[in-house]
C-alpha cells in the first residue's frame, strides 16, 4: 500500500475500512474528554459495551432464579462453558471437542503439564524461548522441580543470535535437533511477549514429533491476534489466555486445546476436579474419576459464569468481524505503523525508532527507542498515549484491527513528534 502520514489519508481509510463499525461497540478509555490512543489491547483488550448487558443477564438471572438458575436461566450456568466449542475451536483452529473455557492461563499450563510433562531419566529437558513470560518461566521451573530435576539442566533456553532480537527458525530447528533425544516437552509461546515474534508453529510441532517430543504452545499472545490451525499442525496441547486480544476483561477465564489423540486416551494423569467428568452422570456424587472425552476432561470446576458472560460475548464479536477481515486489516494497520515510525526515525536524527519485531508478526510492533527514552515514553502518556514501556528502552505498540483506526496510527505520529519537539 501507498502509505501517507496524513491526517487525509487516515480518514480516507478510515471511511473504506470494513470493520470501522466494530469501534463504536468498544469503550475506549478518554484523557480530559479525549479519546486516547489506545494500542495495549495485546495486554488488555477494550471492554465491549454489550458486555454490560451480558453481565447483567446472569446477574437478573442469579437475582430472580438463585441455585435454579443452574438449570433455568436463559443460559443455563451448568451447560455454561459448553457454549464456547463452536467458538473457541474457529479462533484457534481445533476441532470442537479440542477446546474449552477454564481457568487461568498459568493454572492451566500446570495441569496440562501434569499430563503432557512426563520426564523419564533419560528424556527429562523441556525446550522453551529465552527470556520467556516470567510466569512461564516460573510454571516451567517449578514443574521441573516438581520431578525431582534441576531447572539449570533440565530446561533449555532458545535465544537470539548476539546482536540480534528473535530467534531465527533454522536455530530454533538445529537446537531441536540437537536435544532432541532429551526433550521431554517444547513449550513456547506462539507469538513472543517481548518482540512480537510470531513463531513457526508448524515447523516446530513437526521437527518436536520426529524426534518423539511433546509439544505445547502458549497462545496468550496469538489468541485471537494471528492465524492458529492447532489441529492441523498436530499440536499435542495449548492454552492462553482471553484478556488480551480477545477483549474478555481482567482475569477473565482462559482457555485450553488437547488434541483429539490425547482427549480420547482416559489413562493420561491428571489432576481430576468434577467438572472434568460427563454432564450426564457428574450429579450422580460417584466415586471413582472417569474424564469426559476431550479437552473438558480437564475440567475442574464449575462455570465462573460471570467472566464467561462477557468472553462469550466477546468471542461473537471478533468472530463476526471476521477472521480474514482482521487479518487483512491488521497487516495494513501494522504496516502502517510502522511506516509512520520510520518517516520519525528518518526526519529527526537524534531520535531513532527501531523496530525489532520481525515481519513473522501479528498485531504487535516492539520498538528500541534510541535517544528519547523513558522520558518520551511519559510525555507521550501524558498526551493521551496508552502504550507499554518495556526496560531498558522498548515501547511496545498494538494497533488492534477490531477496534483502532488509521486515525489512532496518525495521531500517535504526531503525538511523537510534538513530544519529541518539546524534549529539544
Ligand atoms: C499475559 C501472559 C501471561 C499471564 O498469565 P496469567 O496466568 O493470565 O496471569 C502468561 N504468559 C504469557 C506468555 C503472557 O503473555
């Protein structure tokens, strides 16, 4: 595309973009009475309006039904999470009976780890990204431990070259080749937290199988951000999390892929809760855990309805948006982005804008600030900016598709080159 840094070009977008209608059904977050620029949807999505409502419907329900509401509200709460298969299996690209809503994100990565982590003395490493989500990281150090190995020898860190930012797939291939006899697990994130890296999940879950390891994604990143075919690609398992491109509200409850081989295998360990067992017979109060088969067989409790009310809610936005459509859009937008940078970068030369995020990328761009700084980053703030500064000096940036316009990518622009103007 022919990118301009133009106030008429943005609204000229803006006016032929196809999901410009999906905004108005977002609140976005105002700075004395003006809407800011929101680009931290990759941490916490915007609430969608009809939320309220959604959360309301189980409140009146609960109000009026109490305990019956389990069985007589307009969304019976016992079925609750059953609704989210048709949807959940089209955003990551899973059969129906692969997917569910539980939990959180970290909880989640534990019990699938109790099931897909199962070190022997000779196969007992877990392959996973450098510099991995903290929680990750502390998921993965304590599972290890957990078996009785030390974190130093068992888990294997993937880091770039010296000099560069991500990982590049030939070394993320050789080092699977290189452990493979002792990898146990591979464990990484689909997109990175830190660069926006989407990562070759294809490649991965192939070279990981050849070499007889389990292999597992953490999606928190990729949810509802890039293309997921998890069954296609024969992913063993996968979870994420539905606060950050998926709109669902703080902590709001997370979700899991086990592929159909594992879902129907009923001798896999796992930690066992009531909800993991088939509606049918669950009320019975019978000893003796047998799995539902799939994904619920990891259930553990019952529906928290009221974050549920909201991500189903969320779920159908997105999906009428349209994958494809968000897809498209965010290759513009991004792209537009980042163009937008390079023109600051290229005009004024003490402040420059590099971007490490490769082009294997979603919605997010992760920006080196050379020059400029924290205290830039600030003053961008203060002019109605909501970005997220990483130390020592990235600020990372997510235009979202479903509800950020051309006009927000240009209005950043110009914030940062007033504040730039200001710091001289
Ligand atoms: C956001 C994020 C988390 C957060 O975990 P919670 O259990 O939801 O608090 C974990 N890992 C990654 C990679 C993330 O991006």
């Amino acid at each position: 595309m022919d990118y301009k840094n133009t106030k008429e070009f943005a609204t000229e977008q803006d006016n032929k973009d196809p999901l410009k209608k999906f905004r108005n059904q977002f609140e976005i977050p105002r700075l004395n009475d003006v809407e800011t620029v929101y680009f931290t949807g990759n941490s916490l999505g915007l609430l969608p309006t009809k939320g309220r409502e959604a959360i309301n419907q189980e409140l009146n329900d609960w109000g009026k039904l109490g305990v019956e509401g389990h069985f007589e509200a307009k969304n019976p709460w016992y079925s609750y999470h059953e609704q989210f298969k048709p949807l959940l299996s089209k955003v990551v690209g899973a059969k129906n009976h692969e997917v569910t809503a539980l939990g959180g994100l970290t909880g989640n990565l534990h019990l699938l780890m109790v099931s897909f982590y199962r070190p022997t003395p000779k196969r007992y490493k877990i392959l996973c990204e450098g510099k991995a989500f903290p929680s990750d990281q502390y998921a993965l150090e304590s599972q290890v431990k957990f078996h009785g190995y030390r974190a130093e020898d068992a888990i294997v860190e993937l880091n770039p070259r010296e000099g560069e930012h991500h990982l590049r797939k030939e070394d993320i291939l050789s080092a699977i080749e290189e452990h493979g006899p002792e990898i146990s697990l591979i464990m990484i994130g689909g997109v990175n937290y830190y660069t926006g890296q989407v990562m070759p999940m294809k490649e991965i879950t192939k070279a990981g199988h050849e070499l007889g390891a389990i292999v597992g994604f953490d999606l928190a990143h990729a949810f509802g951000n890039i293309e997921l075919k998890l069954h296609e690609w024969g992913v063993d398992f996968a979870a994420w999390c539905s606060y950050k491109y998926l709109n669902s509200g703080p902590g709001s409850v997370a979700g899991i892929y086990v592929h159909e081989r594992h879902g129907e295998n009923e001798n896999l360990p796992r930690f066992a809760g009531w909800w993991g067992t088939p509606s049918e017979g669950r009320f019975k109060m019978e000893k003796g855990f047998k799995p539902a088969i799939g994904s619920d067989g990891w259930q553990l409790s019952n529906a928290p309805v009221l974050s549920m009310a909201i991500h189903k809610i969320a779920l159908e936005i997105h999906l009428e948006a349209g994958l494809e459509n968000l897809r498209e859009k965010q290759k513009t937008l991004t792209g537009y982005l980042a163009f937008v940078l390079n023109e600051i970068s290229n005009d004024d030369s003490k402040i420059k804008f590099e971007i490490i995020t490769p082009k294997e990328r979603g919605s997010q761009l992760s920006i080196l600030t050379h020059g400029g700084g924290k205290p830039l980053f600030d003053l961008m703030t203060k002019k109605g900016v909501i970005a997220d500064w990483r130390e020592p000096n990235v600020i990372r940036v997510a235009p979202v598709p479903l509800y950020n316009s051309y006009m927000d990518v240009f209005r950043f622009g110009s914030i940062i080159k007033e504040s730039i103007k200001e710091l001289a």
